[in-house]
C-alpha cells in the first residue's frame, strides 16, 4: 500500500495524477500546510525539507521494508520505474522524459511559484519582481509550447513529464498567462484536462480543501520560515 502525505497544491496534484492511473488503493493522509501540519516531527522523518508531497511504500520492488520518498519528481519517477509506466525504456526517450521532468521540477514550478507570490501574496505590490516573475513564467510557457510542436505529449507519449507540468498550468491565470498566446499549450492542457484520471485526482483534492487558505496564522507557515525553523539535533 502506498500512503500519500498531500495537501491538493500543483505539487500534489501531480501525484494523484500518477496514483489515479495506477487503479490500485492508496491511502491520503493529509498534511494542511496552511496550519503548519508540515513541521510536525512524524512528518520530518518522511520529508526532512518540511514540504509535501511524501509517499511511503510498504511493498518496494526490492523486496526489502518499507521506503519514504520526499520530493514530487523523484516521487514520480519511483513510481513510474516501480510500475514500469509512463517513463520509457530506450535510453534517449527516458532521458528526455527526465529533461522535463527536471525542467519542471528546476524552472516551471518554482518561477510560477514566485509568481503566485508576488502577484497574488506579497504584503504590497513590487512591480519588478511581477513584472520579473510574470516575464520569465511566460518564458517557460513558451519554450513548453516550442516543444511540444507536433506532439499530443511532451516527449510524444504520456508521461511523468506531462504530470509534472500540467499542475502547474492549471493555475494560468493567476500566473498572468493567456493561453491563446501558447496554442500548443493550450491544445496539449485541454487534451490532458479531459483525462477520467485527471478529473478523479483534482476531484480527492476538493474532498479535502477547496482552495488556499492564506490568511495571517497560515502566512507564518507558509512565508515566514527561515534557517532556524529547521531543527538541529546534536
């Protein structure tokens, strides 16, 4: 059984997208980042880097105890290489799968990530850094749209890649990105949008959140962490 620590983020999202293609039992166990949940020392030992999405997995294909994985695109690619789906076999096909996979996990999320926050949660509005965060998020839309020219998926066939990003343009709008501007995107994001799968993994989402929660407690977990939030133990 594979037990998921999950708030319904981009970040996890992209794992409910694997699991629902799985159709095998998983559990969620949910971590409301929002409250702070993530520092809870039971969850440090699975994600030392205090963020979801964690996994456990009880039944590794080694055969040995149970294993922990933190991060979402190493998380994805132990799945797909336990399952034997959605990464492929030949060396350069898995290597570029691996590209965007990376590309995702390096540039996409964490530039839209600063997009959110300047855009939609800082205390008062810095033009540059929107304006920084907004240019280089469409940057990224735009080399996403040069590659997928020609294909229905990133790297031709569904994979870990096309997981890995399409949470993060879910949220287009409030990054400031029109997606007429990328029609490759946009051809790409409806056709992945229509998936059951997809529509059964943001559907546990609502189940257990409706949207952020971003009020005055939350904001202190949420923003306000530094190097003395990450205990040290002699």
């Amino acid at each position: 059984m594979i037990k998921l620590f999950y708030w319904p983020t981009p970040n996890g999202h992209k794992i409910t997208m694997f699991l629902e293609e799985m159709a095998e039992a998983y559990e969620i166990v949910p971590i409301n980042i929002s409250r702070g949940e993530q520092f809870e020392e039971s969850f440090l030992k699975i994600s030392p880097n205090n963020r979801m999405p964690a996994i456990t997995d009880d039944n590794p294909i080694d055969g040995g105890g149970p294993i922990s994985i933190f991060e979402s695109g190493a998380i994805l690619q132990y799945l797909a290489e336990k399952t034997g789906r959605f990464i492929p076999t030949s060396l350069r096909e898995k290597t570029q799968v691996m590209e965007w996979l990376f590309w995702q996990m390096g540039g996409l999320g964490p530039m839209a990530g600063q997009n959110h926050h300047f855009v939609s949660y800082a205390p008062e509005p810095i033009p540059y850094a929107i304006e920084r965060y907004v240019n280089e998020t469409a940057r990224l839309y735009a080399v996403l749209d040069n590659q997928l020219k020609g294909r229905d998926f990133i790297v031709d066939d569904y994979s870990i890649a096309d997981m890995a990003c399409y949470p993060w343009v879910v949220l287009h709008e409030r990054q400031r990105q029109n997606l007429d501007e990328f029609p490759e995107v946009k051809k790409w994001f409806e056709r992945i949008r229509s998936k059951k799968t997809v529509i059964q993994a943001y559907a546990k989402g609502k189940d257990i959140s409706r949207g952020p929660v971003v009020d005055d407690e939350s904001k202190k977990f949420l923003f306000g962490q530094g190097a003395k939030t990450i205990s040290r133990k002699d």
